[in-house]
C-alpha cells in the first residue's frame, strides 16, 4: 500500500506552507510542510521543494510505519502516517496506540489513544485536537489497499 492521495492532502491542509523557517508549537525549527530534518532558522526553499520534502518525507514514514504490520486497509495506514508524520515513527513505536492497536482492542479504545496525542509544549493544541479527529476518523474507515475514498 501506498499513502493516499487523501493523506497528502491533509497533511498540507494540517502543516500548512511555509516558505521560511520557523519554530512550531514544540520549538523545532520547521519548513515547508513540517519538514524538520538538517531545517536552521533562516533557511527559505521553493513551494517545488517544500513539495519534494513532502513526498520523500511521508514514503519514508510509510515504510517505517509499514514495518510495523499493523496497518490492513487504506486509512489505517493514511492516520497511522499522519500520526508518525507529525510525531515520529519513535513514538509511535512506544506508543500505548500501537499497543492497543496490536491487541486487537475495539474502535472506540483506538479513538480515544489517537485523542490523547493533542499537547505540545504542554498546551492543547485545536490544530492537533482536528488532526487527531481525522487521524481517529480516518483508521476506523474500512476501504481497502488502493482504495480512495
């Protein structure tokens, strides 16, 4: 399976363009589409690159969260991704989500660990609070591989 047209789509919706660095909620410095690696403040790229780092990012999340082979339909692995985008495949791998989600536990337990994720910087953040929502959302569909909502 390969992420969705779907997830890239809300992912720019959800990390926003910009051109510049900047430091996000939790103070790392950021560019693009939530492009964090090798990113110093002052740094500027293209919308073309921004566009680029988004793409080579999320393969490389998609085949670490692949790894994990726990993802079985198209939004599974979509929210999956997106969880490990924005927090890292690290955390995701040490996550009470992953445990439940390997345990086999029901909808509504799911739901409420992707919920939990919403701080930064110890504050509740809306923009994670919707992200979760959809992430949440997104799991629970039940396409299959290659399908597109």
């Amino acid at each position: 399976m390969k992420p969705s047209k779907q997830l890239f789509q809300k992912l720019k919706e959800f990390e926003g363009l910009r051109l510049e660095a900047y430091l996000d909620a939790a103070g790392v410095p950021t560019i693009g589409y939530g492009h964090t690696k090798d990113v110093r403040m002052g740094d500027r790229i293209s919308a073309y690159w921004a566009e680029e780092l988004l793409q080579r990012d999320v393969e490389r999340v998609a085949k670490e969260v692949e790894a994990l082979h726990v993802a079985q339909t198209q939004g599974q692995l979509d929210a999956l991704v997106s969880f490990a985008f924005n927090l890292g495949t690290a955390r995701l791998r040490r996550s009470t989500l992953l445990r439940v989600i390997r345990e086999g536990r029901g909808p509504e337990t799911i739901r409420r660990e992707f919920c939990r994720w919403v701080f930064a910087a110890g504050r509740r953040q809306p923009g994670l609070v919707r992200r979760r929502q959809w992430e949440a959302d997104r799991y629970e569909e039940r396409e299959t591989e290659g399908g597109e909502p």
